[in-house]
C-alpha cells in the first residue's frame, strides 16, 4: 500500500513540486487547503480554517507523514504591527491545529517535516558562516522562525521525528521571486540593491523538494537543516548574472537603500540584508545538490 504525504500549502510554489516528486516516487498526496478542491489520482485534498481552528482531521489521520509549507508570505505585504501578527500567527496556529488532532487521536505518523528560513540568523551582514548550533537572532526574522520551529517541536514533544528545513531563497520557472524580477531585468532596468554586497543564499526547488524527501526517507535526519547553496552569491553577483542571462549588462546605478526603505519600510531588511549560510549538514547525509551553479540554474529557470 502506498503511503500517504499530507501537504500543508501544497497548492503553492513548492508545494506544487514536491506533490510532483512524491507522486513521481510512489506516495500518495493530501493537501489542507482553504477551499475544497476535487481529488485527482493519488491526490486528495481536504479543507481547514487555521483562524478558526477547524480541519477535517482525517487528512491528519491518514498520514504517514507531514510536510508543514503553509504561512503567510513574509514579502507579501509592508511589515505593519498587524502584518506581523498575521505571519507569526499563520505559521504558529496552523501547527497548533496539526498538533491538537495528533494529540487527541495519539496519532503519530513517521515524521514531521517543518518549513523554516534562514532568516532565523536575523537581517545581518558580513563574512560569517551560519551554522545549525548558531544562536537565534533576536530581530523580526529571527523571531518568527524562531517560533515557527518552536511550535514543530512540540509536536516533536508528542514523541514524534520532527525536521526543519531553514530555506533560502527559491528558485524555480515561472513562480517565485524570481518571476517578480524577471520583466525588470528583461528591459534592461535591473539593478543591484543597496550595497549589493548582501549574500543570497539561494536553492533550486528541485533541490528543496529532494531535502524534503531525503527527510522523509532518511530516518536519521531530525532537527534543523540549512537548505541553500553556499557559493558566496552575493545581490550585485546575482544581479550581473541575472542581466547577462537576459542579454544586457548592468548599467543602472544600485538601488539606493533609502529609497527601498521609503517603498518597503521596516520590510527592505529582506533585500537589504543577507547571510553566508553552510550546508554542511545536510551534505553529510549523503545529499547532493544537483544545482550548485548560479549561471546554469537561472538558465533553467528562465522562460
């Protein structure tokens, strides 16, 4: 009998290629999703209202495993007091929501995989490496995944393996950040932002994906894990890279940082500010990354 994945924000991004994988791989897929949606072979989808506290606790039961994609997204909106609430409480609740089902029916699936970012090392800047053991940051970014991993642990309290994936920035065809920057870089108005001396720790969504099943399939695999390339991309490499793909050099001056703090307020600390992060551990379980070059990735990725 096939097992069975339960996607939270499986309708999104990467959720819509890790059900690929997985489907490609012989698992069966459930996706929690606001609104009903009809299933499909080997895909089946199931409603819940995390403001609420409602879900149809059979996606829960069936599991084998949990992949936890779902939140609000940290760019989506300028960082008001009430944005903010809203990012910590989608990411805090929702789990809230998985663990009580979990609790009340002593259900306890193989794992419980949790989306993270490396954004738990905080807005920095400078040379040093983030490793998994370093401290929290105490800023914004900091604090929201620190209580994001907080809430999977407690679901790790309920004796149950429990992996977070600190991820950096995705790339992929036709969605992500990427596809915001892409019409700007096309008509030759990209820039480099800031200082551009920013890193971007960055990671193809196919290897995302294969992290997401190395931890289903490795059992040794618990607690955190970087998930990004650490090849010193820095925003003004990236950006070279990104107007050369596109046919153009980059001619346009950096993006000053007052004016991105003017557009975005406390937010353009995600543009501004970047970290070096190692993947060494998660290299040392035998993972690979099949994407490891900037140039050859954003290739792919283009249209």
């Amino acid at each position: 009998m096939k097992k069975n994945v339960l996607i939270t924000g499986g309708t999104g991004f990467i959720g819509r290629h890790m059900t690929d994988l997985l489907i490609d791989r012989g698992f069966t897929v459930s996706i929690l999703s606001r609104g009903k949606k009809e299933n499909v072979a080997n895909i089946f989808y199931y409603t819940w209202d995390v403001a609420n506290q409602k879900i149809e606790e059979e996606a829960v039961l069936n599991a084998d495993y949990i992949i936890h994609l779902a939140g609000e997204n940290i760019a989506g909106k300028r960082w008001t007091k009430k944005r903010k609430e809203e990012i910590i409480d989608s990411r805090d609740k929702s789990i809230q929501l998985i663990y009580s089902v979990l609790k009340k029916n002593k259900k306890i699936p193989e794992a419980f995989i949790s989306a993270s970012a490396v954004g738990i090392y905080g807005a920095i800047n400078g040379r040093a490496i983030c490793t998994e053991n370093m401290t929290v940051a105490n800023d914004f970014l900091g604090v929201t995944c620190k209580k994001w991993e907080a809430a999977a642990d407690r679901i790790g309290n309920l004796g149950i393996r429990t992996v977070k994936i600190r991820t950096g920035l995705v790339l992929g065809k036709n969605d992500g950040f990427l596809n915001k920057l892409l019409p700007l870089f096309k008509w030759n108005l990209g820039a480099a932002l800031g200082s551009g001396e920013q890193y971007m720790p960055w990671i193809h969504v196919s290897d995302l994906c294969r992290i997401y099943l190395e931890a289903i399939t490795n059992p040794k695999m618990e607690g955190p894990y970087n998930a990004a390339i650490n090849d010193d991309t820095t925003n003004t490499i990236f950006s070279k890279t990104l107007a050369r793909l596109c046919g153009h050099s980059l001619w346009l001056p950096n993006v000053p940082a007052f004016v991105l703090k003017i557009m975005m307020g406390e937010m353009a600390k995600i543009v501004l500010t970047g970290r070096r992060v190692s993947s060494d551990k998660i290299e040392s379980t035998g993972f690979y990354f099949e994407h490891k070059n900037l140039e050859n990735t954003l290739k792919i990725c283009l249209p």
